[in-house]
C-alpha cells in the first residue's frame, strides 16, 4: 500500500497514486515530492524522478530476498534523482490498474483534458530544437494515432457496459471517449495555442517596433524598383514579463528574505550588488518603497555561420536584463537572464543607438517611476525597478555608451582620461583623472573625440537614475581571461620552454593531460598547447573556463620544475593572487586594499619582465579596487552566463530554416520558452538539495563509523542506530559534492595558526528531516607555499562529521600531489 503525502489517502499500487495526484492536487503546481514510505524520507523537486523511486519501493517489495554479506558494500538501485527544468510528466502509464479511480464528470474531464493538451503545447514549443511549424505535424501525428484504435476500444467498452451500467453512465463515458478523439479541438491550429496562451496568462508576445526606413529592391514585371522599407526589432514588454516573473512562484520572498539576511550581516564583507553604495544612494532617493536592482545586458551574437560566405548578414544584437538582488545560486541560472530585445547589428550602426534603446529607456522610465502591481497571496505591492549597471565586453559597451570603439585612441578608457600613453605605464589609479558628470559634460561640449574620448552623448542618461560616468562595470571574463592572464602566461611559458629551458613542451603537455583536476574542474580541462602559437607570438588557445581552469592549477602542474626566485614566476603568483580576489563570490573590505597593492606590484614586474607596455586591459585592471568598493564583487556582472544565453537562440536558429523575419522568430521563441515555465510555476527552492542513488553501507563499516574516535561539528550521530541514508552525492545549492576523490573547505581559520582546516570525502549522508551531512578524513594543514600558490598539506586518519551546509566555502576542491612528493590544496574562493 502506497500514501499520497497531501491528503494521506492510501492505495494498491503507485499508478493509482499517480492518477490520484494528477486528477486532484493539480500535479503542475507540485512543488516537491515526498517518499511516505517506512524509513525513507527522501524528496524530489520533479515527477520523473520521484515516480522512479517510488517504483522502486514497489519492485523492491515484489522481488525475492537475498542473503547479502554484511561484510561487504551494495548498492541499492534508485535511480538518480536530477532535476532539469523541462523535465514534466502528466497522466503516467495506468496499464496495471485493476480498481477503480474517484470518478469525475464529463465537465471536469473536459478540464483535466484541456489543461494537459495546453501544457504539452507550452513543452513542446519550449524545446529550442522544435521548429515551430513541425508543432502542428506532432498534434496531427497524435490525433491521427488516437484515432486509429479509440474508436474500436469505444466500442468494446460501450458493448461491455450495456449489462451492467445505467445508460446515463454509458452515454458519459460514449462522451469522454468523443473527447478523447478529438483532443486538441480547442487548439487546433497554432492561432489558437497562441490564443489560449495569452487566455491563460502566460504567454508575453513580443512587439515589432520601428527603427527606421531603408530602401529595399524588388523585381517588379522584369524591372528592380526601389521602395521604401521598415526597419523593425523586437522588444519585450518587461512590465508583463517581471509581473509573471514575480507572481507565479515564490521569488519575490526569496528576493525579500535574501536582502534582509543582507541587511543584517555585519561581518565587513560585500557579496551583492545591493550592498553597494550605488545601489544604497538610490534606496535613500526613494524611501518607503520597494525598488528592485536591474542589469542590463548587451552583446552581439552570430547566429549562422561566422566564417561563411553569408557571415555577419544575421549578427544580432541581444539585449538581457537579470535580477541582481537574487542569490548567488539563482543568478547564476541562466533561466533567470531575460530577453529585453532583438535588432539586427547592422541596423543600429545605421540608425544610431537612440533609434534602438529608445524604447528599452521608456520601459526603464517606467518601471522606475510608476513600477507593476503585483498580487503575493492576496496582498497587493507595488514594486519599482532601477537600472543599476549596464555590462557587457570593452567594445560592446563602448558602442552603445557613446565612447570611442578604438582602445589605441589617444582616450581609450570609459573610467578615466588618461591618454594613451600614459595608461602603457600607470599602475595605479589616479583619482583626479577619473571621468564625473561635469567633465563629462564639457566633453560632450567640445564634441572631439579625438580630445575627449567620447564619440556621442550616451542615450542612456535620459533614465532619470543613471549616468554613464556612473556605470561601473567591467567584464573580468574578457579583460582577465581572455585578455591578461593569456599575455602574462605565454610570454612566461614562451621565456620558460624555449628561452631559460625549464622544461620541455611536451613535458607541460604530458602533464597537463595527467594532472588530478577532480570531478569539478576536469570538465574544462586545458586544451594541450601546440609550438605553433606559444614559440612565435606566446599565444595561447583557451576558452575563459579553459583559462581559468589553467591559471589555478599551473603552479601545481610545473611549479616544481621553476626556481623559487625566478621574478617571471613571481608575476605568475601575483597574478594568481588578484585572480583570487576578483573572482571571489564574497570580498572582504580589507582585501580591496590589498588588491590595490597587488595590481600595482604587478603592473611594475609586468612591464619589467617582459620589457613592454601595458595593453589596454591592464589598465582596465587598476579601477578594479575602486569599482568593487562602489558596486560589489566582480564576479557578479562579467559576461560568462549572458554569453551561455546565446546559445539558447543560436540552437533556435539552426533548427529554422527561414530569415524572413527571425527577430520575431526567436523572441517569440524565447518567450515560448518562459509560458512554459510559467505554466507550472514550481516554488524555488534555494536550497536546491538533491540526492544521488541511495549505498546501502555495510554494516561493518557502519561499525567502524560507530567505533572511531569520530568528530563531530555540531550533531552527534549514531550509525548503527539513527534512521540515516547514505548517497552517492549531494546537490546543495547547485554545487555537487561526491565520493570521488573531492576535498571540502570545513573552515578557513582554523588552530593557532589561523589556517584553512580541508577533509577528504568519505560519505554523504542524509537525515531523516533532509540535513546533509559530511564524514571526512582530515587533512593536517603545515602552511601556506606561495611559491605553489597553495596550502601543504598531510592527510590523517582522523574522521570529522560535519553538515554540508554549514562550510566554509561550498566550491569543492582536489589535493594535488606533486611529483617530488608534496601534498597540496588550492582553494576556490
């Protein structure tokens, strides 16, 4: 007997449970999933995995005993819980049920029917890869089925009923099967998916709207013409898009509760964009009110071919908003990054920027001076928006804030006036020199570029709360990755192989290929580096992960093979060291000061190491520690994510073969996406905990858990006795934790020596009210190596208890152990 965890009503056999849940709690609005099964407490945040485990349970029950040594480890086979956001299961397969479900009339049927043929429309035009016109085949394909056998089983359950039902029952069912044959009646053609959509509330159309008038060719009786023709784009109404947003799950209290825990930290640290005094100086403009922080996004994207014949005929232009005052663990979700509007790149160089963020900057006016009204059960608020940064790359955000497109121009920085020259060799900021409302006011005066540095007036100072001279924002992805640390490292690696012979190239390639990256980072594992970029030019091709993945492991990959006094390898460390602090989630207040210290002691060894200037992107660099002190971490507003949400219209737009109109195209697209999303409207779940298949621990080595002198942080537990469930691995907050060889931070300060205290993971387990918790083998810590960039490290055989929700920093790591016989652990921060 299986129970439905809402009403406690009991059943045969799980098909009957999952009827139940459909026809009568609503199954799209369900949330999470609870096991009301005997010593399991195990929950799912979607329907696919929660019915396998729940057959499962069934199988189990039905299958013969075993004998199982208890000497030895099993594995119970539970399949794995994920969670994918698209992943949405209805009516299941009902073919083993022999009793009787609740019986419901003709009307609500017709209800049950309605809402899933609605919801399978929204699913299948949320899928990228579905073209919009194969949608209709896929209806006519299952009608056509349907059709083919309804009829003859209509008719053998009508002959079957004559004997033994009343006619009143018999014509009901005769009507259910007459639905059942018709069962996209109400949505039959795309018009009326659409239609039924919007009825619904869920589906937010893009507008076309007017940029300008171009003259087009056509052939008209043999003869080419020329007339004239408009130029549209795509704009989002965001006033509907942020209502739905907030009103159709529970994220509007996360954002709430998440800025209060914000508010009454006190511990001299920054980790969000709403602890910034930017975004404090415009609170205090409007009290009172609730006001919410926006991004705004821009960047180009090609969506055919880059390196055909056609390329840069369909570059587009993308412009996202996101919600900074989310948690870390949602922002970082690229279903939270929203389309704000879709123009063709070539139409904005020839209309100019006002003609194409015209309409954004009314819908920014808007929602910062009148806001939405939104219902959170029953209470109405009303809610204001206020631009807070606008990012993107160096070149993008030049364009469309009105400053020079060239970085050799003689001011090429947006932050300051400095010319040229002087930004090849300053190493720090020069205060005086920074750009502010007035001098930026006489530049646009003197309307030189060449003398100021500024082509055009920016269009986005019309929003009443935003200058550019304001706008803080640098793209740590682009300047760091992709820009400093590939000069730093080839030249170093160039001077180090070819010129000092340190070691040879296929030595580094070697190991590079065999390093320890652990299950985290061995997904963007370095690429091997081939002779023919690193000896001529020092170049190196990586990806920004790529990159990144580089940068922290390197001192580990060859520091043994580098003399310890080697200055080239000292601008590596320093590097390595900013690195840290830039792409840190949390900053300290006193580490802004020593990143300052930090970006001018490197600059200096830079250009006397390698006996050249400083390229544009180190200059970027020296305003890091003034913008992170005005706006928060770096890692919050670099490009890395908004460029991921490319490929949502890049896989789009290769499964449609037309370009008549693919703006409207894929913003329709897109939109699509999120009425599906809206349409089952989950309750997030900050905490995101998921499970991985259930190990079924020997008892001996329960025992042995039991028996070892065993620490424990905060709760004691007993392994032969408590109602635990070991897993194969924890999600928490979407970072995995497993058994494969990772190592945790379990705190940062830790002994007489104020030293990072590490463990090496044993098992995971879950309690029976759902807390994780960690057993782990400590590693003695003897000292920080800054020659390796990382803590030297001893493992012990001390075991320590400790709950995965109380680290000191949920980025995993790996011990690394170097040829010479050195255990080291690098941190994430």
């Amino acid at each position: 007997m299986v129970s439905c965890f809402l009403c406690k009503k009991s059943f045969k056999c799980n098909n009957h449970l999952f009827v139940h849940l459909n026809i009568f709690h609503k199954i799209e609005s369900i949330s999470e999933f609870k096991c009301n099964e005997q010593f399991c407490f195990r929950s799912f945040s979607n329907l696919r995995s929660y019915k396998n485990h729940m057959n499962q349970h069934e199988n189990n029950s039905q299958s013969q005993t075993f004998d199982i040594d208890p000497g030895l480890d099993t594995i119970v086979n539970v399949p794995t819980a994920v969670h994918t956001e698209t992943q949405y299961d209805h009516i299941p397969n009902s073919s083993n049920i022999t009793t009787s479900v609740p019986l419901i009339g003709i009307e609500e049927f017709k209800h049950i029917l309605k809402t899933n043929t609605l919801l399978l429309a929204a699913k299948w035009y949320s899928n990228k890869v579905i073209p919009r016109k194969e949608i209709q085949v896929l209806f006519d394909d299952v009608e056509y089925f349907n059709n083919s056998f309804l009829h003859v089983l209509k008719n053998k359950v009508i002959n079957s009923l004559k004997t033994n039902s009343s006619s009143d029952q018999i014509k009901e069912i005769s009507a259910m099967f007459d639905v059942l044959l018709s069962p996209f009646v109400d949505i039959k053609t795309e018009h009326l998916r659409f239609k039924a959509f919007e009825e619904v509330g869920v589906l937010v159309k893009p507008d076309m709207v007017d940029v300008g008038e171009r003259l087009n060719d056509r052939l008209v009786l043999g003869r080419v013409i020329f007339e004239p023709k408009s130029i549209e784009m795509s704009d989002i109404p965001l006033k509907h898009v942020l209502k739905l947003i907030l009103e159709n799950s529970n994220l509007f209290i996360t954002i709430v509760n998440y800025m209060k825990d914000l508010e009454n930290k006190s511990d001299n640290c920054i980790s969000s964009f709403t602890q910034s005094p930017i975004w404090l100086s415009k609170l205090k403009k409007n009290p009172n009110k609730i006001v919410l922080p926006i991004f705004l996004f821009f960047d180009d994207f090609e969506i055919t071919n880059p390196l055909g014949s056609h390329s840069g005929s369909q570059k587009l232009g993308a412009l996202y908003i996101s919600l900074p005052c989310l948690p870390p663990e949602l922002s970082s979700s690229i279903s939270n990054i929203f389309l704000a509007g879709l123009f063709k790149s070539f139409d904005r160089t020839e209309f100019g920027n006002h003609a194409i963020f015209k309409h954004i900057i009314d819908q920014l006016n808007f929602l910062e001076n009148i806001g939405i009204l939104i219902n959170i059960k029953g209470i109405l608020y009303r809610v204001f928006f206020s631009l807070g940064l606008i990012f993107g790359d160096n070149l993008g955000l030049h364009s469309v804030l009105g400053f020079t497109e060239s970085f050799v121009a003689h001011y090429p920085c947006r932050f300051c006036k400095l010319s040229k020259t002087e930004c090849h060799s300053q190493n720090d900021q020069l205060d005086d020199k920074l750009r502010n409302i007035d001098t930026y006011n006489s530049d646009i005066e003197i309307n030189n570029v060449s003398l100021t540095g500024i082509k055009e007036a920016c269009v986005f100072n019309e929003i009443s709360s935003f200058h550019v001279t304001e706008n803080y924002a640098v793209d740590i992805m682009h300047d760091l990755l992709e820009g400093v640390c590939k000069y730093d490292i080839g030249f170093m690696l160039n001077a180090m192989i070819f010129s000092f012979k340190y070691f040879t190239l296929k030595t580094l390639n070697d190991r590079i290929e065999s390093f320890n990256y652990g299950t985290i980072d061995i997904r963007n594992r370095p690429p091997l580096i081939s002779v023919d970029s690193l000896k001529p030019t020092g170049t190196l091709k990586m990806s920004a992960s790529e990159m990144y993945c580089f940068v922290r492991y390197l001192s580990l990959i060859v520091g043994d093979l580098v003399p310890e006094d080697l200055k080239m390898w000292q601008v590596y460390t320093i590097l390595r060291q900013i690195v840290d602090i830039v792409f840190s989630k949390t900053i300290k207040l006193n580490d802004i000061n020593l990143l300052k210290v930090l970006i001018s002691e490197h600059h200096e060894l830079y250009m006397q190491v390698f006996n050249t200037n400083l390229k544009p992107k180190h200059h970027h660099m020296i305003h890091y520690p003034m913008i992170i002190q005005k706006c928060g971490p770096l890692s919050m507003m670099w490009s890395m994510r908004f460029e991921a949400k490319h490929k949502q219209f890049k896989d789009a737009a290769k499964s449609t073969s037309s370009r008549k109109n693919v703006l409207y195209t894929l913003a329709l697209k897109h939109q699509l996406h999120l009425s599906y999303r809206f349409l089952i409207s989950k309750d997030i779940n900050c905490s995101g905990l998921e499970i991985g298949r259930i190990l079924n621990l020997s008892f001996s080595k329960r025992e042995s858990y039991d028996k070892n002198n065993m620490y424990f942080a905060t709760t004691k537990l007993n392994f032969l006795n408590d109602n635990l469930i070991f897993v194969s691995w924890i999600k928490l907050k979407n970072q995995t934790y497993n058994c494969n060889n990772m190592t945790i931070v379990l705190s940062m300060n830790d002994g007489e020596n104020n030293l990072p205290k590490f463990g090496l993971i044993q098992s995971l387990v879950i309690l029976n009210d759902n807390k994780p918790f960690v057993i782990c083998k400590l590693f003695t810590t003897n000292y920080f190596d800054d020659h390796y960039q990382a803590f030297n490290v001893t493992l012990s055989n001390q075991l320590f208890c400790n709950s995965l929700e109380t680290l000191a920093s949920i980025n995993p790591t790996v011990c690394c152990k170097s040829p010479n016989g050195l255990c080291h652990i690098p941190i994430k921060y």
